[in-house]
C-alpha cells in the first residue's frame, strides 16, 4: 500500500461519520426542523454501538443497535420540539449535553476494554482495481452504506413525491398544511431518520474508526456535520464532497503537524467552521439565494390551527 | 352569451337567501345569486361588504347560516374546498399559497390529488399554459417569479382541474395594467369555452370591460343586480357605496384659521409596480376641522397615509408642514413629537403587536413623544410601569375597550376592542393632529360609532383631523370637508352640507360626467389620466 493510498484511506475514514450524520441531519433541515442535537446522537451511537459489539461480540449488532440509540434519542427530540412545541434550538442543545453526559455514564466500564472492529468487505473483483479498489471496494458495511445514503437521499428528495411533500413542509409549513399534507407527522419521521443516521455515525466511530470506547469521543464531529449542512446548502451532492473536503482538511491537519509545517493546527481545525460562514455569507449575499437555497421554514414551530 | 349546453340548463350557479351570521353581525343576509354557463360575473362591493364571506361559502370553507346554494338545478350543500373542487368549482386566492423554493411544476403536482409524476404535470402544465396564453417555464423556480407569474401558476393549477366555474378574488390588486390586460384575455379565452367566471372587484373600469352581469353587495345586503355595461361608474359607485346616507351630523362649529396639516404639490413616486404615486396632493387642515377623504380602494389611500404619518419621508422636508413646521423629512416619533398621532389601517402588526400587551403596544407607540411620562431619566430609560399601567386602564376605561383579564395580549381582543384601544392610545395624548387610516374597517356597529365621536370630540377641542376611508357613510357622519382621491390625485375639499352622493360617485369613478358641474379646474387635474 503506498502513502498516498493510506493517506486517502485515511481520509474516507474520517469523511464516513461526517457524511451520514450531515446527511441525516440535511433531511431533518429539509423539512424544517433545525436539530442542534447531532453531536448527542452521535456520542450515544457510539457508545451503544462500542457496548452491544463488546458483549455480544457481533460488531453489526452493534451498529443497529448504534443506529437504534440515535434514532430513539431523536424521538426524544421530537417529542419535545413537534409535539411539545418547545424551542428548537435550545432543545437541540440540551439534547447533545445530555448525550455527552449519559454516554459517559454508560460507557464508564468499557473504558480501556478492547473493541470489535467492523472488518472491511471486499466487493470480489472491483477490488482489483488499482488505487480505487482498496479505497473504494474494500471498505466496511457502514462505508457502503454512507454512500447508498447519498443516492438514496438525493432520488427521494428530488424523485419522490413524498420527497416533494417534505421540501415543501421545509418550505412553507402554513402553506403545506392547507394542501392537506401532514406536516407534524412528515417532521417526526424525517428527525428520526436523521438520528439513525447520526447514531450510525457514531457506531462507525466506536467499531471502524478506532476501536475502543472514549469518552467524548464524537470530538465535536456533530458540530462540523451541523456546519457541513450549512456549507453544502442543503443538497445531497454537495455533502458528500464537503464530507471528504472536511475530512481531508482533519487528516491533512494531523499530517501537516507530523510533517512541522508552519500552520498552526488550530487554524486548521476551524477551516470547516471558517467555510461554512464564507457559504453562508454567500447564500445571504442576495435573496434569490436565499430563497432557493435555505429551508424558509427553518427552526420554526408549526401548531395547525384548528 | 347564454349558451346553451346539452345536459344542464342555463343557470349553473344558483344562491338563494344565503346568509351568515357571525355573532351579531349579518356578513350575508339574504343574497340571491344567479351566474350562468359562459358568462364573467363581477361581484362588486367595498371591503366588507360580504364578497369574501360569500365567496367562502360558496368554495367551501365556510358554512352558510341559512340559504340554498343550487349547483346545476340541483341543491348541494359544499362542506369543504375538496367538494367544491369535486363538484367543478375552482378557486384563485388573493393571497398565493405558492412554495418559494420550489419549481413550477411541483408547485402544480402538489395540489394535484392523484398521483401523477412530476414530468407529467409539468408538460400537462406547459401545454395547458400555451393554449390559454398564459406562458409559464414548469422548471422555473418560484422566488424568481413575479406576483402576475405567480398568479398564472394559480390560474393554471386551477384550470388543471377542468372547473366549470372559477372563482377569482380581486385577481388585479397585485398585478401591473399590462399584466391584467393578460388576464382579461384569458378570462375571455375561458368564456367563449362556456366555462364561467366569477370576478370579485371593487375596480368598476374592469368590471365594466369585461364582465357580463355584476351583482353588488353593501354591508351584506344585495344592493344591485345589473349588467355592468349598461350603468355609468358613478351608478354604480352608488349601488356599492349606498344611498342610505344619513344627514350630516356634524357641521363643524369653531373651525380656527389656525392651518395644523399642509401639503402643497406633494408628490411621491409609487414605490412598488403595485404602489400609486401621488400626484401633486394639495391639502390643508385647519385646527377644529375634519376632513373626510373618499375613494375606492387602492387609489392612493394607503399612499397617502405613509407619507402623512412619516412612514415614507418627502423629499423636501417643505412638502409637509404640521403645527407649522416642516416635518416633510421627518420620521414617525419626530412628527409625533410635534403633536401629531397616527392610526393606520392594518391592526395587527402595524399599529399593534399581536402577542404583546396592550400596555406595551402603548409604550411601543409612544415611547418616543410621551417619554418624560413613561420612562426613568438617565442613561437606562427604564419603564415606568406603574404610569403605564395608570395610562392604559385610563384608555380602556375611555374608550369601553371589553376584554378578558387584565392587560390581556392585543392579539386575544377583537377587532373593535382593539381598534378602540388604538385609537384610544392616540386620542388619550390630545394631539392636535390626527390622520387615521379606515378607523372602523371590519368594526362592529356600536364600536365604529364610539370611534367616530371621539374624533369628532377631538376637533370640537381644536385638533386638526383627516380620516381616510372607504365608507361614505362614516365620511358623511364625521366629516366637515370631504375630498375624493383618484389614481393618486386628490380632488378639492369641499364643505361635507355641499357635497352630493352624485358628486361623490363621480370624483370616484374619475370619468367626467357630462351632468357634473365641470369647468373648474380641480376636477379636470383631477380627472386627467
């Protein structure tokens, strides 16, 4: 295996939880629900994930049950947000503090325990490929699933009807509700997608990244994906390369550092924030942009009025 | 045009004694109704008469205390907008319910009920808009549109359901004189398929152009019947407006040579394609005086108002003058500072804050010109809660503001208690000008008349007043001049005992009556398109 190989397998392992729980969290944007909590929902899949793989010794029992975790604690969310109608924001908040605290607690005993790694599957043939089989053809099953999430995300917003009816909440929530579209129900399953994905980062985080349960070991990943959303204005294409750029900016860090280059890390640490403001002070440059580009229903309640 | 088709006869929409009654107010009392196959039927009438509240009903969203709606010889009763839909009644809102960021096409395939895929709507769409003149790129997004676009993505997401009578809430309001021409032909394009049209306006040059019978309504009441052609602007300005006007029971009895409010030659171009601009506005107020102005709305009205309230400055600060300062580039707390209050037309969100106090929507108002009363000195400016307090149960009490608990949100009082609370927190500074805006829009009776004393009040106490208002009645009751504003002009105030209903009718139509007592020059600027 050369540098440049390990180098960019590198780079795919750290763009992987990125990419799923950005792209959750798109889905959850999209339908006008802003769910700060990501960083939270990460940190419990993982430390789900770590915990069933550790005992069951099955790492992809492990990952469901990751995914699991995010998912149900996004129900959470949920319900406080669609139903209780609290503020979002503040929610959001709450939750990713409270998944920082409770995975700590969970994850005290398994600190120092040794992982299950989710071995890499090899796609027979493909991964003959020079340069490109390894990277791409020899990965582990959340790898495969990160990118099966793209193309899935992208035909069901784009393609579907339902796709169509979930932009249009994001986008007029008042409006969708006088077409008869069900606005509170459509936000409940697209928050729960958006926390399986989260949770299903953070499995990928405990199982293939590095095997082994740290506590706060989301190291802020939810954050970046928050920011990825942002920078890639809400589109399925656009994460997916910012995911690998993001990605490659942290591992090109690390090596910057190795190599003694004269860039502090902590510049490059914030790149992805520095980015996002850059897009979005673009995206508010005029408000065609806007308009076209950001959920206008954002983080606002809906309450049908009876 | 009373085409016959095979299969029903030639009445397809019939209403009989319908009426609604909400509380103590009849919005409909009685109305008959007839629109037939492949005609344009205008139904006319000023904001409040009843057009909405009909309209409703017969879509759907409302349910009619009493009456009979009959839909192709056969009684129906419509519960909801599917079953209007259902049925083949079609309706285009006023108020666009289109998703920005979306494009054309799903715009159009998601009000659609079955479940066609979007490229299918989008070349039903597109054939559809051709055939009727009506171009529209399926693929465009909406935010990039313009409201005329808009409203043909309405028209068109409406005709895509192959109605045989389409409904159209005062379709021009929001569209440029090129844009309606487009209109009108599609609106003659939908008759000659004997589908029919039935055209909400208080536009009288429209109506008379293109529609073919007009039913008029006045405070609920059917007022009219009558094929538009056939009547002049100023007949049917009264049919709309009423004949019923009651004496004049104010005469004014100490106007003062003292002038409080004086524009001369104000003009201020329209701000927006669906803005009027002013032109050459010459009006003065003498302290004690009330002047009435009268118009059809969207004239110049709202217009008007921004620029005597100071929510649009002039450009030359001379252009204004009240109490005898230049206030023409000032802003809203420095003309209240100089003794002017201001009631504008919308209350919620203009002149009050829904979810806020009634307290603080006064504090809210006037901060600025009552702060020695209402603030601490110093830096903090802190709220003097308790002189609020004092000065707001003092105005509920002054003006029988009714309402729930104490000092409730503004949004939870209703629209007469809330309009006497604003006018009331303007009145309780006895400013010595005060311009008002439609002051008893959608007001109920006993609250409009608590309103318009207190105007009058107001004057008899010296102030200066001008009450802007699509109500002839209120204007002939409080005023003591009355002037017409006309596509942005404003005719000359003439005494309120001089002034005729036919007079009115005419300034208000803005088309030169051969029987009005033209000649002088006022009229013809006036009149001058």
């Amino acid at each position: 295996m050369s540098l440049i190989e390990a180098v960019l397998l590198t780079i795919t392992t750290a763009a992987t939880p990125l990419l799923l729980a950005a792209m959750g969290e798109l889905v959850a944007e999209r339908s006008g629900v802003l769910n700060l909590g990501v960083e939270g929902m990460i940190v419990m899949g993982a430390v789900v994930a770590f915990a069933i793989a550790q005992l069951s010794g099955n790492p992809y029992l492990g990952a469901l049950c990751g995914a699991i975790a995010g998912c149900v604690f996004s129900l959470l969310f949920g319900l406080l947000t669609l139903t209780l109608v609290t503020n979002q924001v503040a929610t959001g908040l709450a939750l990713t503090i409270l998944g920082l605290g409770l995975s700590g607690m969970i994850g005290e005993s398994f600190v120092g325990e040794p992982g299950v790694q989710l071995e890499p599957i090899a796609i027979p043939l493909l991964d003959q490929l020079p340069l490109l089989g390894p990277l791409i053809f020899k990965q582990d099953a959340i790898f495969y699933l990160s990118i099966l999430c793209v193309i899935g995300v992208s035909w069901f917003l784009f393609r579907t009807r339902l796709g169509l009816q979930l932009r249009a909440i994001g986008d007029s929530h008042g409006s969708a509700h006088a077409l008869g579209i069900s606005v509170i129900k459509t936000r409940y399953y697209a928050v729960m997608f958006g926390g399986a994905c989260a949770g299903l980062a953070g499995a990928q985080l405990s199982l293939v990244y590095t095997p082994q349960w740290v506590e706060n070991m989301s190291a802020g990943r939810g954050w970046i994906a928050l920011a990825l959303v942002v920078f890639a204005s809400w589109r399925p294409l656009r994460v997916l390369a910012g995911a690998y750029l993001f990605g490659a900016v942290t591992i090109g860090q690390l090596h910057a550092q190795a190599l003694g280059f004269g860039i502090p890390s902590q510049f490059l640490s914030a790149l992805p924030y520095l980015a996002t403001i850059l897009v979005l002070v673009i995206i508010s440059r005029n408000r065609r942009l806007t308009l076209m580009n950001t959920p206008a229903s954002l983080g606002q309640s809906f309450v049908p009025d009876r | 045009m009373a085409t016959q088709e095979p299969g029903h006869g030639d009445c397809l929409l019939e209403v009989r004694g319908l009426t609604k009654i909400f509380g103590e107010l009849r919005a409909n009392d009685g109305i008959d109704l007839e629109i037939r196959s492949s005609e344009i039927h205008a139904l006319l009438g000023e904001n409040g008469a009843g057009k909405s509240t009909l309209v409703k009903m017969l879509f759907g969203s409302l349910e009619p205390t009493s009456g009979q709606i009959i839909w192709k010889d056969k009684p129906v009763v419509i519960s909801s907008p599917g079953q209007a839909r259902a049925l083949g009644i079609g309706m285009v809102f006023q108020h666009f319910s289109l998703f920005e960021a979306l494009t054309v096409a799903e715009n159009i395939a998601l009000s659609m009920d079955d479940d066609v895929s979007i490229e299918n709507i989008a070349e039903q769409a597109a054939v559809l808009s051709r055939e009727y003149g009506l171009p529209l790129d399926p693929n465009a997004h909406v935010a990039d549109l313009s409201v005329g676009e808009r409203q043909r993505i309405e028209i068109v997401r409406t005709l895509l359901q192959n109605p045989e009578l389409i409904i159209l809430d005062e379709p021009t309001s929001v569209l440029t004189p090129q844009e309606a021409d487009k209109l009108f032909e599609t609106l003659e394009k939908i008759r000659s398929e004997g589908r029919s049209v039935l055209y909400i306006s208080h536009r009288l040059e429209e109506v008379q152009r293109i529609c073919d019978r007009a039913t008029v309504l006045r405070h609920g009441k059917l007022t009219g019947d009558c094929d538009p052609r056939a009547e002049t602007p100023a007949s049917l300005a009264t049919m709309m407006v009423g004949s019923e006007v009651k004496s004049v029971s104010n005469t004014g009895g100490n106007i003062t040579d003292q002038v409080l409010i004086e524009t001369k030659q104000l003009s201020a171009p329209a701000r927006t394609p669906f803005a009027v601009e002013l032109k050459d506005i010459d009006l003065t107020v003498r302290a004690g005086e009330i002047i009435g102005i009268a118009g059809v709305a969207g004239n110049g009205q709202s217009e008007l108002f921004d620029v005597l309230s100071g929510e649009e400055t002039t450009d030359n600060a001379g252009d204004l003058r009240i109490c005898g300062t230049d206030a023409g580039r000032m802003g809203i707390s420095a003309r209240r500072l100089l003794g002017a209050g201001f009631v504008p037309e919308e209350r919620h969100g203009h002149a009050a804050v829904s979810s806020m106090s009634l307290s603080e929507n006064m504090v809210l108002a006037r901060h600025m010109s009552d702060a020695s009363t209402f603030l601490t000195g110093g830096p903090l400016k802190i709220i003097r809660y308790d002189a609020v307090k004092n000065a707001s149960e003092r105005i509920i009490k002054e003006m029988d503001v009714r309402m729930s608990g104490v000092d409730p949100e503004a949004s939870s009082l209703s629209g007469g208690n809330l309009q006497k609370f604003i006018v009331g927190r303007e009145l309780d500074r006895k400013p010595s000008v005060i311009i008002v805006n439609q002051p008893t829009w959608g007001v109920d009776a006993g609250a409009a008349s608590r309103i318009r004393q207190a105007l009058i009040d107001l004057a008899d106490a010296g102030s200066a007043v001008v009450v802007i208002s699509q109500d002839l009645d209120e204007i002939f009751e409080v005023a003591t001049s009355i002037a017409v504003i006309n596509e942005g002009r404003l005719s000359e105030a003439e005494p309120a005992s001089d002034m005729t209903l036919e007079r009115i009718g005419l300034l208000m139509g803005g088309i030169h009556g051969e029987d009005s007592p033209v000649g002088d020059t006022e009229m013809e600027a006036a009149h001058a398109h």
